[in-house]
C-alpha cells in the first residue's frame, strides 16, 4: 500500500527511510483560499494558562513522545469542567476549574490523595467515565504500565479500583481509550489501544503490543468484574480508539488508528463487536479497505447528516476524512477519503516559512463560532526534532463554511503558537456558551485559549446562539454513552454523539455543546443507549438543559454566578 | 403631511443612487441593464429613507438626534419599498431563519406565504399609520421552513391573524424588560437559596402584580420549569405579536421587513450568518442596514399609546363610568390589568434581550438610549406613589389558555407558534380597541359584544359574568370599552 498524501499538486522533496513526504507547491489549491473568503465570524481565542492557574507541561524521553493527554470532566458537581492533564515523566496534575460564567479562566491545582506518586508519574492519557453508575465521574488513566482505573468520590477525590474491579492494569505502554455499553450490560466494556512493545525482540519496529478489550462478567452488582480482559490481536500501534456506530445498526464497533511508523503489515481497522461473541476486524473481503497511516487522533461527526458518521484522522502530514463510499452497506464498511474536497487536508503549516509536513496530533470536530457548522480542531506538533517534518507546526482550526468544506483560522484566532501540541479539548470552560480550547504541549506548558467570541474595534461579540446538553441515561449508563442527539433548528438538523473514547490521550465528559447561528430556539430528540427515541424537547437558546431519559421536560441548568 | 408628499421630500434629500431593474414589478424576469437613480430625480423609484440613517445610533440621543431617527422611521415604515430596493425574496421564505425556497416564485407578491404587502403601513393604518388593519389585512403565519409556499388558507398550513396596532409599542417592550428582569432576578435567589440550604426551594414567578406560575430551584443549579405558566421557559417577557413570541420591536421589524416586503437586515440575513450578502437572490445586497432598523424601532416605539377619552355625549360618559366599575366586577381586569407599573422611560436600541439573529446589546460599543419623557406625551402618563409610570395597557403581558369544552371560538388555528399552542394566546391590550375592529386574533368579530362572549378558558368567568349581567350593563362595559381609543 502507497503513501496517502492527497495533494494533488505536489513534488517530492526527499525520501526519509519509508516516510515519502511531499511539500506543496505555491500553487497548491488548498493554499489559494483567499484571506477574506471565510464570512461567518472567527473566534478570538486568547491564551492565558499562566493566569488561569496553569501551570503543566508533559515531558519525558522516546515513550513520551506519544500521549500528553487531558481529560475534561466535572469531579465535584458543579458541572464546570475540571481538567486532569497527563505528565509524563512529571507527574500528572488535577486542576479544579474555579472560572465565573463568561469571566477569566481560573482553576485551583489540587492533590490527588488517592494515588502514590508512582501512579501520579508515567501518565500518557485519560478518559472520564462512570463505571460504577453512581454519583460521581470515575476517570481512566493511561499509563507506561499499569492501567489505572480511579473511583470517582465526592470533591474530586479518586481512588484507585483496579483491585475491586479484577481490573489487570497490565503493563503496556498505553495510549488509547474508548469504552462503550454492550446490550443489556450495565457496566461498560473498555478498550485499551496499545503501542509498541518495547520488551520484543526487535523492537521498535514490528513489535507493536495487543490491545485489550475489557468485558464486564456480570450482570449485577455495584461494581464490574474485568478478571478476564482479551487481547485484540492483531495489533498495530494503536494510538486512538473509539467505539463507533458506523453502520446504524446500533451496535458500535471498534474503531482503532495505528501508526505506520512502527508496525509492519498492519492497517487502521475496524473491529466488529456482538454481545457474548468475540471481536471480530473487519477484512478486505467484507469491504474493509486498507489504510496505512501515521493515525494519531480520531474524531467523529455526522457532517452530512445521513446517520452515517465521518471520521477525521489526524496523522503527519495528511489528516483524512473517512466517509462511506457509494460501495458501502450496512455490512461492508468501505470507506474513501474525503479530506481534500472537503479541504481540510491540513497538511502542512498554514502560517510561517516552514513548508514540510506537520504532525497532527488531537483531533477534535466541534462548533467554536455556534454558526452551526462544525469546526475541526488538531493540536499539531513535530514527535520531537523529526527533521522531515514541521518544526513550527502551529494547531489548526479548520472552520466550517456551510458549503461542506474548511477554512483554515487558526492564526486568526490566535491559537498558532510556536508549540507541540499533543492532547487536547475543545470544552466551554467558563460557561459562556463558546466553547475554549486547552491543549497539553510537551515540554512546554500547556496552552489555555478563552474563546472571547468575535473580535470588534470596540471589543468583544458573541458569536452564533447555542445549546449545551446534558444526558440522563437512569440508573445505568448515567451518562448515556452511545446516545445520540438531534438538534432541529428550521430546516437544519445537528447531531452529536455521546463517545468516550478517540482524540488524542484526551477523553471529555460533560454538556454535549452545539451552535445555532440565528435561531433561538431548537427542538431536540435523543436517541437514547439501546434505540428508544425520545418526544420533541423544545427549549430556548443559549441555554444548558438536562434531559433525562423518560422526563417530558427538560430541565434548565444556570452556573454560579459568585 | 401625506406619504406622497414625504416621499417626494425624501427623494430630493437622499444622497444615495440605486439600480432600477426596467422590468422589476410584478414578475421576476430576466432584466435588461440597470436605471441608476439619482437623489436629486424626485421620481425616483427607490425608498430614499433606507441609508438616511448612516450611522447606528449609540448613547443617549438628544431631542434633535431622536427626532430625526424617528422621522426617518416613519419615512421607512411608510415606504413602499421597490425592486431596486431589495422588495422581493425569490429564493428565501419568510422564515425568521434564513431559509432557502424549495421552489422559486415568478412573481414579487404572494398573498398568503408573502410577500403581501409593499409597506409596513399598507397594513397598519387604522385608524392612522400605525394603527391595525381590517379583514384584508390579515397574514398567514407559518414557520416558513417546510411548505413555505403553501397556497391555501386552511389552518393547516397558517395560522391567519389580524393585524395588531402599535401604539404605546416601546412602553410595553419596556414593561417587558423589567419583568424579565425581575423574573431573572427571582430565579437566581431561589438558584442561591437552593445552593445556600442545600435543598429545593420552590418561589413564585412574581412581577408586577402578574403571576407566572412557579419554578422549584435546585442545590445543584437545576431547574424545574413544569409550574412556569404564560410565559416561556427562558422566563423572557416577550411582548409582541398575538401569541407573545416577539422579544422586541427590533425583532419584529427584522422578521416583518423579511416576511411580508421581502426587505432583509443585514443583522440576520447578511454574510456574517448565510455567508451571502444578497441571500433572498434579488440581486441588491445588504437591504437594511442595522441603523436602519434602529430608525424603524425608534419610530415605533415612540408611538403615543393609546388614550381613554371622554366622550362629548353625556349618556356615553355616564355610561363609561359604569362600563369602567363593571370591568372591574367582571374580573376583567384580573388578565387585562389596567395598568402596569414602570420604573424608567429609557428606552434602548438594541435591547439586552435579543439573540443573535437580532442585535442586542453584547453585540454594539454602546446602544443608542433615548428617554421616552422627552416626548410630549409621555407628560401625560399617571405615576403611582413611587413615582412609576403607570402604563394603562389594559393588560398583563401573559399568555392565557382562552377555550374550554364549550366556547372555543378561539380556537381555530391548528398550529402551534414557537412551542406556544394553539389556543393559548397573549392577553390581548384593550388599549386602544375603541379604534381598531375587527377583533380577535384571526379579526373574526365585528362586535365587541362577540369577542367578549369568545372568552372561554382563563377568561371564561369574566365571560360568564359578562353574559349574566343585564344588558345595560353590558351596553355599559362596551361603552367604556369604546373609549380607549388611538387618537
């Protein structure tokens, strides 16, 4: 299988081992869109971390280079994100978000009393979650070893369950998370994606580790039993997971991105996944195309709103775009690239004299401007002095243009720094209803932009109207992972999905937040875990709603204002 | 001074020039090379007022700025506004959401989808520019989004109202304001009481003597909204249009100037939302500006509100006086408040209340604020012992469920209006109705006595009291009722 680069006006610049890179030419199309082309308004994202009280950088040698994940979620019921961000070979450090609504970025470090320092060290990645169906937000966390898996208790305070659970952290260098709830279960099932096995003979190259695939065993109980986790072999260097209903069916599969630069013989994949019977990939005979990328990031969205998501891989140098190609079925998952009509190849800086191709990292499809039409957001940096890669690789933000391609604002908006970024989230961090951005840089501290909204002579504007939805599942699933939601505004119709999983080493768990441009108000149905459609919810703009599943209303949820 | 006569006047004052498409009329054709208009050539087909105004207007507006905003307001709200000014939308509908047409319409006018109408005052002139319409007046409402072509009047498709007057149009948007407000302000003490005790804490939606039903506030910043009534769940005061829809006249203005002449402000429909600036596709861009929706809002919120008179006749007077005891007796006044305090004649443009699609107040440096007491009318206004404006609307900005199981005249839509059903309706401001038959929503009655005996739901007793009552009293509620008049 060739290399994947889509430009199609390119010229080779060298051969670097097997890595063929190209450079564009100055009369690259995807370069030629004019300043002025984007109309809709640009966000201006102003960085203020050091101010906000953060103060986090992951660093570390050869493994560390991957991961530098953060997790969005709220640890003590104030539904404001808090953010847990990985270390490295620093330890991991929790900061309890303190912001007023539509004011400065503000958060409190805190200890994390339920971890040694051992455990606090070596972190790649997390994901929040609630395992345990209760009250509070338990978070998973991706190490080099063993896997932790922390009980959410009351105040941001965790505590380490891998015992309770049978859960086997193992001791793998892990760097990917998704989990999903199988039918009927009321415990979810957890994907671990490894990368390489440093212990094999010849490693790094070929020796990529078995990812797992973490099954609870019973059916009742206040808590899983993981005493017997499979190994999902074969395995590619996974670097981003995400449980996937790709095909409508109801029953998400697995979907892995893997990078090219270790495994030998491998692919992305797709792992199909029926209740009680062993994962099975998708094969070239079922359809399944083989692609072979450096895939760091996956990030899910419906742009077409045909029910079937697209998929936005971030890799170096092309991202991709998968989408359903006119071959497809329901059973056989055949996908084409779509990046480069939709331009959105993002292959190279967009800003600067640097001309080779970037390294994309967090991927992320979200509304900054609410205009309704999503965004994409990759934190891009160079691994970590690759001399045929960006040096100056500055993070993208691929705007929507309602035509159903992106416009590259990132320098506009401010978020192209002279940085590595690795993990990320776009989340509303100060209840303001535009959403913000924190990416984890390695070695360098970690970037937090307020999105201010647009940018005036005078001042600041708010952008777009906007909705932020919470899910309530029941008594399990709280979060109703798996759940999708239709947001109806005249003639358009939004979704968003409810994953844990995909992006980079970076999990969110919190308001599902979508744009409404002009309108000011929107019906909303859900389809819950398990099918079941909700009835119409009908609520006002620029509002936070909760919706739980069997309520009539909706109910309306105001952030503290002191 | 008649409309000819201001347009001509305003023909000879613009500075600015328009393309005249030869053709442009009644049928979108194709058009041969473009008449440019000069501002010195008083036959002119163009509107001169729309650029009048070229800078939105911010801070406090004096006597002379106000003055000429609302001069040139009115010379916009009685435009008939042309081609070349953008009149038209063949490829939108009349949506509040910029909405493509699924199907292009040859001609300029439609009279059930619009566009119906070629001026704001072509509709609103009874008994003087301003004022409400008759019969013929009448506008299909419908969402515009699905079958916005619809060529039929079954209720089905629309709803069909009457159109409303606007006189004392900025003291209930005020009116408004603060009891969103206040309403506000009520929320967030039971959100902190709550958050304080760690408990539900239940409080009523109180404003101005008018009750909208409770919510229950939770610990944890949740809010239960079941016991919310007459107003929406954003618990915004919205006090225009027959169902309360309406935030402001500002939003009014953008939706109608859309809807019924095909005239589009740039503030929703220009680029920075459809990424077009000429989005209906009748080949002029950017229609109106935003400071020419804030002369429209400046003209119609300094309208006079309506007046009770004395009648010249004795027997009218004297039967007035009874008329006016008996509204009370009749529970009338228990929705139509006869008046409702307010605070502050500062009116400002834009208002904090608006969304994006509307300006409002994030979106300016500085929103124009203009003192309504600067108005010769306004002297007129009581004031109650705090000093207020008693502002005498005849009614409670709330909507009310007006049928039951056996009078429902009222309930002859089939559509439901932005979440609000369909036989629930904003009390109607008896201001002014001495002036402006036909009457109700849809203006099915020609007597006053036959709206009255409509009433059915929350207005069912007052009704009752009103059918039980002899008929001199009831000749008496009518001949005060006749008073409140639009002069």
């Amino acid at each position: 299988m060739g290399v994947h680069f889509s430009l199609r006006v390119c010229v080779p610049l060298l051969l670097a081992g097997n890595n063929l890179v190209f450079a564009a030419t100055a009369s690259d199309p995807l370069q030629e869109t004019p300043a002025t082309a984007f109309p809709y308004d640009i966000p201006h994202m102003q960085e203020e971390a050091v101010a906000a009280g953060i103060e986090h950088s992951y660093r570390g040698p050869w493994e560390y280079f991957v991961g530098g994940g953060v997790a969005s979620f709220d640890c003590n019921a104030d539904r404001m994100p808090d953010l847990f961000m990985a270390g490295g070979v620093e330890p991991a450090q929790f900061f309890v978000n303190e912001s007023k609504k539509g004011g400065p970025l503000k958060f409190r470090k805190i200890e994390l009393p339920g971890l040694s320092g051992r455990d606090k060290t070596r972190v790649l990645g997390a994901y929040p979650i609630n395992f345990d169906n209760d009250a509070h937000t338990d978070l998973v966390v991706l190490r080099l070893g063993e896997n932790l898996i922390l009980k959410g208790e009351p105040d941001c305070s965790f505590s380490k369950a891998n015992n309770e659970l049978n859960f086997d952290g193992g001791i793998d260098w892990s760097t990917a998370f998704a989990a999903t709830w199988e039918e009927n279960s009321i415990f979810p099932t957890m994907a671990f994606g490894n990368y390489v096995d440093r212990t094999a003979p010849g490693s790094p190259w070929g020796t990529c580790a078995a990812n797992i695939l973490a099954r609870p065993l019973n059916a009742e109980g206040s808590l899983p039993d993981y005493s017997e986790a499979l190994n999902l072999e074969p395995a590619h260097c996974a670097l981003s997971v995400l449980f996937t209903d790709w095909n409508k069916s109801g029953q998400p599969s697995l979907r892995v991105t893997n990078d090219r630069q270790y495994y030998r013989g491998g692919q992305e994949q797709l792992w199909r996944l029926e209740a009680g019977r062993p994962p099975r990939q998708f094969s070239s005979s079922q359809g399944w195309k083989p692609l072979r990328i450096w895939g760091m990031g996956i990030a899910e969205a419906d742009l077409d709103q045909d029910g079937l998501p697209e998929y936005a891989l971030s890799s170096m140098g092309d991202t991709m775009l998968q989408t359903l190609d006119p071959d497809a079925d329901a059973e056989r998952p055949t996908y084409r690239d779509a990046a480069y009509e939709k331009q959105m190849t993002a292959h190279r800086p967009y800003t600067g004299t640097d001309l080779k191709p970037s390294t994309g990292w967090h991927t992320q499809f979200a509304d900054l401007n609410n205009d309704t039409h999503l965004d994409l957001f990759i934190a891009k940096g160079n691994v970590e002095a690759m001399p045929d890669f960006a040096a100056f690789d500055p993070d993208n933000l691929l705007m929507g243009d309602g035509q159903g391609k992106f416009v590259e604002n990132g320098a506009k908006a401010g978020i192209a720094l002279d940085t590595r970024g690795r993990g990320a989230a776009v989340v509303d961090l100060n209840a303001d209803g535009m959403q913000d951005l924190v990416v984890v840089n390695r070695e360098a501290n970690a970037s937090l932009f307020r999105n201010m909204g647009a940018q005036t002579e005078w001042g600041h504007r708010p952008m777009g109207n906007w909705l932020a939805i919470e899910l309530r599942n029941g008594k399990t699933n709280v979060n109703a992972i798996g759940a999708r939601i239709s947001i109806k505004t005249g003639n358009v119709t939004q979704s968003r999905m409810v994953q844990i999983g995909g992006g980079h080493a970076s999990g969110q768990l919190g308001f599902a937040h979508v744009g409404l441009g002009v309108a000011e108000r929107a019906t909303i149905r859900v389809q819950w875990p398990g099918g079941d459609w909700s009835h119409e919810y009908r609520v006002f703009a620029n509002n936070f709603v909760q919706l739980t599943k069997g309520q009539p209303e909706a109910l309306y949820w105001y952030p503290r204002e002191r | 001074m008649s409309v000819e006569n201001k347009l001509s006047k305003r023909f000879k004052t613009s500075s600015r020039f328009f393309p005249l498409h030869a053709l442009a009329g009644l049928l979108y054709v194709s058009w041969p090379a473009a008449v440019v208009w000069s501002a010195d050539e008083p036959w002119a087909e163009t509107t001169a007022a729309i650029g009048q105004t070229e800078v939105m207007p911010a801070g406090m507006l004096g006597e002379k700025e106000l003055l000429e905003l609302i001069e040139t307001g009115e010379q916009l709200f009685s435009a008939k506004f042309t081609r070349p000014d953008g009149a038209g939308r063949p490829a939108a509908t009349q949506a509040i959401i910029p909405t493509k047409v699924r199907h292009r319409t040859e001609q300029a006018f439609a009279r059930l989808p619009g566009p119906d109408a070629q001026a704001c005052s072509s509709c609103h002139n009874d008994p003087v520019i301003g004022g409400a319409g008759d019969f013929v007046t009448n506008v299909f409402v419908a969402e515009g989004f699905g079958n916005a072509n619809f060529d039929t009047s079954d209720p089905q498709f629309s709803n069909e109202r009457g159109t409303n007057h606007l006189f004392g149009a900025g003291l209930l948007e005020l009116l408004a304001r603060e009891m969103s407000a206040d309403l506000a302000i009520t929320r967030r003490e039971a959100l902190d009481n709550a958050a304080q005790r760690q408990e539900p804490v239940k409080v009523e939606l109180l404003t101005k003597g008018v009750s909208f039903g409770y919510l229950t506030a939770m610990p944890d910043g949740l809010v239960d909204l079941k016991l919310v009534d007459g107003v929406d769940d954003d618990l915004i005061v919205r006090p225009f249009s027959q169902k309360g829809v309406m935030t402001s006249l500002r939003q009014f203005s953008v939706n109608a100037m859309n809807h019924h002449h095909g005239m589009q402000a740039t503030e929703r429909f220009g680029a920075r939302w459809t990424a077009e600036p000429d989005f209906d596709e009748d080949t002029v861009s950017d229609e109106l500006t935003a400071a020419d929706i804030s002369a429209l809002v400046a003209w119609q919120a300094t309208l006079a509100p309506p007046v009770q008179i004395q009648p010249d006749d004795v027997n009218w007077q004297q039967a007035a006086a009874t008329g006016k005891s008996l509204f009370g007796q009749f529970e009338c006044s228990s929705c139509h408040k006869t008046s409702l305090p307010l605070k502050s004649l500062s009116f400002a443009d834009p208002g904090a209340l608006d969304v994006a699609g509307t300006i409002n107040t994030t979106q300016v440096e500085s929103p124009a604020i203009y003192d309504l007491a600067l108005l010769g009318w306004a002297k007129d206004l009581p004031r109650n012992d705090k000093g207020e404006i008693l502002v005498p609307l005849f009614g409670d900005l709330k909507r009310h469920k007006m049928t039951d199981r056996s009078v429902a005249a009222l309930g002859n839509e089939l559509l439901s209006q932005r979440f609000v059903g369909r036989d629930i309706f904003m009390t109607s401001e008896l201001w002014g109705i001495g002036s402006t038959a036909p009457y109700g929503h849809r203006n099915d009655f020609t007597t006053l006595d036959e709206i009255i005996l409509a009433h059915g739901g929350a207005g069912r007793a007052a009704r009752d009291a009103y059918l039980d009552a002899d008929p001199e009293a009831r000749s008496a509620l009518i001949a005060f009722l006749k008073t409140l008049v639009i002069e």
